[in-house]
C-alpha cells in the first residue's frame, strides 16, 4: 500500500462485490421473521439476514463445508 503524501493513513483500495441473497422458507418460526429470512454464501459459512417488523440485522453462522442446503 501507498502512503499518500502528507498523510499518515495508506491508500486502500476496495474490490466491489454483488451479493446475492437467496430467500429461506420458513415453516413454524415465522413470528421471528415477519418480513424475511435470507441467506448468502461467504468463505466459511453464511451470511443470514433476518427482517422483522422492527428491526432488519444480519448474523454470520459458521458452516466452513456449506452444510446447510
């Protein structure tokens, strides 16, 4: 990494990625998530994205062989 000139912080350059989430069926648990449960695959396990009524947050849940199908 460069050091820009009069500037104690380096130069970092971002890749930019499309995320591509894939919609989870639920069945007996639909009171956690009103408005959806989505899921996406990252290096080491899931991305899993819970929307409710109120709130809207993501977890990751550790799945290194992508087990879940």
């Amino acid at each position: 990494m460069k050091a820009r000139p009069n500037n104690r912080f380096p130069i970092r350059r971002m890749a930019v990625v499309t995320v591509v989430w894939e919609e989870v069926k639920q069945e007996g648990i639909s009171w956690i998530a009103k408005r959806g449960l989505y899921r996406t695959k990252v290096p080491g396990g899931w991305l899993v994205r819970v929307q409710t009524a109120d709130s809207d947050f993501i977890v990751f849940l550790p799945d290194p062989e992508h087990k879940w199908e």
